[in-house]
C-alpha cells in the first residue's frame, strides 16, 4: 500500500492528465455537440505543460489531436458537413495548430519559470554551503563532512530509483544537514566526547536552528526544511510510537544513514575512524531500529561497490 502511495505522489501530475484526456477519449464518443469536446482538450494541454513541461504538453496536444482523428475517420459524418466540408477541415486544423500553440506556450512559459526558481535556488545553496564550509573550517575533523553526506546519500537516493527532483532535494539537505551548527563554538564541536549538558542540549538544538535558517530564505529550500528537521530521528521512534515510518520523510532517513556512517569513520579528537567495512557491518546491524532497512540495503549497495573498487 506504501508503494502505490508513493507511487501515485511521485506520478500525480501524469496520472490527472491521464485521467482528463480518458474523459475527453469518452465524451468524444457520446457527446454530440462537438464544440464542447474539442474546447475540452485544451484542459489536460494546459495542465500538461503547466505542471509537467513543454515537451509533456505537446506530447499531450498530439494524443487529443490522434483521439479526435480516431473517431473523425471511424464517422466522417458526425463531424463534417458535406455542403461545408472544406471548411469542417480547416476548423479541425486549425483547432489542432492551436491546440499545439498553446502547448508550446504555457509550456515554455513554465519551464523558463522553473530555470529562474533552479537559479535562484542555487544561489541560496551557494551561500549557505559557504557558511557550511565556515563551520566546518572550525573543525578540521568535520572538513568536508557535509560534501561526503551529500555524495553518499544522493547515491543512494539514485540505487532506490527516487525521482530527479527528490534526489536533488537529498544531495541539497546532505550538503545542508548541519547548517544550524553555524554558531555552535569551534570548542565544542572540536570537544571530545564528555559534553556537559548544556552543551549537549546547544549541539542537539542545531537541527532546529538549521532548519529556521532554512526556512528564512524563503520557499526556495521548503523541500528541504523536514528534512533537515528529521534527519537526527531513530527510525525505530516511528515504530514504538505508533507512527507510521514514513512520517519520517525518506530523505531525511537517507541523510541519517549517510551521516551516521561518515562519523563513524572518521577520525575524532578522541578515538580513530572506523574501517568503512566496519562502519557499514555497524550500519546494517542497526537497520529496523536506528535505520530504515530499504535505505540500509540500497546504502550497503553503494558502499560494497565502492569497496570493490578499492
């Protein structure tokens, strides 16, 4: 059932134009007045290349035009007027040329509006990894921390077949995850591991405040912002809690494998860096309490392939 949720969320758009263009498919065939149907296509065109793109709309505006060619050559005589069919032929052609018109146009509308929101995007990104790369400068055990989450868990996101958009938001919050450290002291972070409570309480208290920093950027970064919030949950808590796990979101269960295992084998003040091997067998054994045991098994993945590598 979990599978055909994310299924329909990750197809949802596709599926209501699917949905429009089977009603139009319908009333083509039973609705007489014809006027109406063929204005009635323009609706699954336009949602098409609003919410998918101008290449999906005009992919779209084809298949109502082939819709309608079906039944205009099965009954002729239900569309065309023998004393005005020249003219019927020039409606239809012209209903189709605009029916692809418009296709191109909200389409190409759309696209360049997403191109502006990906560069605005970016911008903010660059800004805030120049503040993840501050913090982490304070650190030299945490250097580049942040990059390798964000590699390792955007890998992952890709062995589990997530869509392009969710994969992006992964690589986004990896680079991000521990943005709300930003002004936790240098000391701190570089302390061995015998915090004192107030401190404990200041270090735990970065998801929060990476998350408010997130927010203030606008909605830019929105998909990330539960992600960032989430990432440090036990995915047992799900479970004891009687909350169902993916309230969880997937993301953020990727980025807390990824990060778990980037500090185990790393090296600290206090104690050396597990082997990878090592790192991963300790992964795998937390899976179903700590670690959700799809993304341990797609993690273990992509680990064992780099090992092989080696």
């Amino acid at each position: 059932m979990e599978n055909f949720k994310q299924f329909v969320l990750r197809h949802f758009e596709r599926i209501i134009v699917f949905i429009i263009l089977v009603g139009g498919f319908v009333g083509t065939h039973y609705v007489e007045e014809k006027t109406f149907i063929f204005n009635f296509y323009y609706l699954p065109v336009l949602v098409a290349g609003y919410y998918l793109g101008r290449r999906m709309g005009v992919l779209t505006a084809v298949l109502s035009i082939l819709a309608v060619l079906y039944f205009v050559l099965g009954s002729p005589q239900r569309f065309f007027d023998e004393k005005m069919f020249w003219l019927s032929i020039a409606k239809l052609s012209s209903w189709g040329g605009f029916l692809i018109l418009a296709s191109v146009v909200v389409g190409t509308l759309y696209e360049q509006n997403e191109e502006k929101v990906r560069d605005l995007k970016n911008a903010y990104i660059g800004i805030l990894e120049i503040l993840s790369k501050y913090l982490e400068s304070t650190d030299p055990y945490t250097k580049g921390h942040s990059v390798r989450v964000s590699e390792l868990a955007m890998e992952t996101a890709i062995i589990m077949d997530l869509p392009r958009n969710e994969i992006e938001n992964v690589r986004v919050a990896g680079l991000l995850h521990d943005i709300g450290k930003i002004d936790v002291s240098g000391e701190i972070l570089r302390k061995a591991a015998d915090l004192t409570t107030d401190e404990r309480e200041l270090m735990d208290a970065h998801v929060v405040k990476g998350a408010y920093i997130l927010t203030s950027v606008g909605s830019v970064l929105k998909e990330v912002v539960p992600i960032v919030v989430a990432h440090h949950k036990y995915f047992v808590d799900s479970l004891t809690d009687d909350r169902d796990a993916a309230k969880i979101p997937l993301a953020a269960r990727i980025i807390a494998v990824a990060d778990s295992f980037d500090a185990m084998t790393t090296d600290r003040p206090y104690r050396k860096g597990m082997p990878p091997w090592e790192a991963l067998e300790e992964i795998v054994a937390n899976a179903g309490k700590q670690f959700d045991p799809e993304v341990v098994a797609a993690f273990k993945h992509v680990i064992s392939t780099k090992l092989e590598r080696v």
